[in-house]
C-alpha cells in the first residue's frame, strides 16, 4: 500500500503543469488536495474534475509572494481537514534573459515568486508540523539548480538557493521530511512569461524533448509514498535525450 491514501497535501502552483498533474495524481491515489494558485477559475475547474472522478481537492486563491496569504492557505488546509502532512511548494516563474538586458522587474518577481514563496510555505507549514510530530514539505527547484546556462542567470540563482534552503531545513529536521523535485525541460506554462526574444526561441527549441507534466508528478507520488521513516532527498527528473 503506497503511503499517501488520506494525507493531506498542499500545492501551490496548482492551476496548471506540474501542479495541476500532481494533484490529480495524488487524489487518484487517495489523497486530500488542497489547491492554490492565482487563477481561480482554473483551480475550481480541476477540483470539479477531481471531485468526478472521487477524489477529494478543496482550493483557494494564492499569491505566495504574500507571506500572509500563504499562511492563511496553510491554516485553510488544516481547518477542514484537521492537519497538514505535505506542503509542495510548486509556484514558479522563469522569464529568462541575458543580463546585460537588465529586466530588472523580471528578477526581482523570480526572486519574489521562486524564493520567497518557497520560504513563505515553510513559515506557514513548519510550526504545523511540528506540533504534530512530522510532515513533509516538496520543494521544486529544476535542472537550473545543478548547471547555469546563458539567459537563465538568475532563474538558476534563484533555484540553487531552492536547494539550499531544502537542505538546510532537512538537516534541521527530525522529524520532517525534505525533498528537492528538480525538472529537466518540462512542457508546462513555465516561461511564457518571457519578454526577450532570443531567450524565448531558445527555450521553443529546448521544449522539443520536453517530458510530460505527468513525469514529474510521479517523481512526487514515490516521495509522499516512502515510510515516515525514509526521506528521499532529492530527484532529479530529466528527458533521456537532454543534454543539461
């Protein structure tokens, strides 16, 4: 039996891509999602689809870049279902360009979305699972974590420091486990936010080897379903054919 039937699991970034496919992965296998994400609309379709096929989701609206909002998710989570076992703190941007084109507005959101929204759903989470006696927090980082590449400067900085604040933590905890999920190229939203033009026809010819949403979301399934007492640390999911 795979550890994960009633855990009650947070997503953030749920509304699309890896989000949207882990939750529907996780409630097919029992568990109780709760969804955030921006766009409201979204998230209340997926619940829909969830609730139809017998899961159980509940959703919220969310800006992680919001340390109060985020807590109020958190605390939405555990109000209704009484506890919070995993808090996956998916939400990201990646608006690559080279540095010389200083978007400076575009670095300070990846540093906004990518590192304070994981810092804010561990402030929200930890104390939580602390009282309870242990939990589980997944945090997406990339490739980019592991090897920098031109135009994604700062995207990869921000990702490195998603590692080292998943590490951190893990060595901090006793009884919490810490995992990093770090994608290779994915096909997913991430990106369409990029405003540079040769970034984004880089990125176009990249995504030709792209793995499904759904890869990732079975790296995360095999994470929540180890024992309480193993923590998988960290998976690196790449395309076969990638070179990075």
């Amino acid at each position: 039996m795979l550890n994960v039937e009633n855990k009650v699991i947070v997503i953030t970034g749920a509304s699309s891509g890896i989000g949207k496919a882990t939750a529907k992965l996780l409630a097919q296998n029992g568990a109780k999602v709760v969804l955030g994400a921006r766009r409201i609309d979204k998230l209340e379709k997926l619940v829909k689809e969830i609730h139809a096929s017998g899961g159980t989701a509940e959703f919220k609206a969310i800006d992680v870049t919001d340390r109060e909002d985020v807590k109020a998710f958190v605390e939405f989570a555990k109000d209704i279902f009484r506890r919070v076992d995993v808090i996956f703190n998916n939400a990201g941007v990646m608006p690559l360009s080279p540095m010389n084109a200083l978007k400076v507005e575009e670095w300070d959101n990846m540093i906004n979305v990518n590192i304070r929204g994981v810092l804010n759903g561990i402030a929200a989470g930890l104390p939580i699972m602390e009282a309870q006696g242990g939990g589980q927090f997944i945090n997406t980082a990339s490739i980019g974590a592991h090897v920098v590449v031109p135009t994604g400067t700062v995207y990869c900085a921000t990702k490195y420091a998603v590692w080292a604040i998943s590490e951190g933590l893990r060595q901090e905890s006793q009884n919490i486990r810490v995992i990093t999920i770090s994608p290779g190229v994915v096909e997913t939203e991430l990106g369409s936010d990029i405003t540079d033009g040769s970034a984004k026809g880089a990125l176009q010819e990249f995504r030709k080897i792209s793995l499904s949403p759904d890869a990732i979301a079975r790296a995360v399934l095999y994470a929540v379903s180890q024992p309480d007492d193993v923590d998988v640390n960290e998976i690196i999911v790449r395309p076969t054919a990638s070179a990075f």
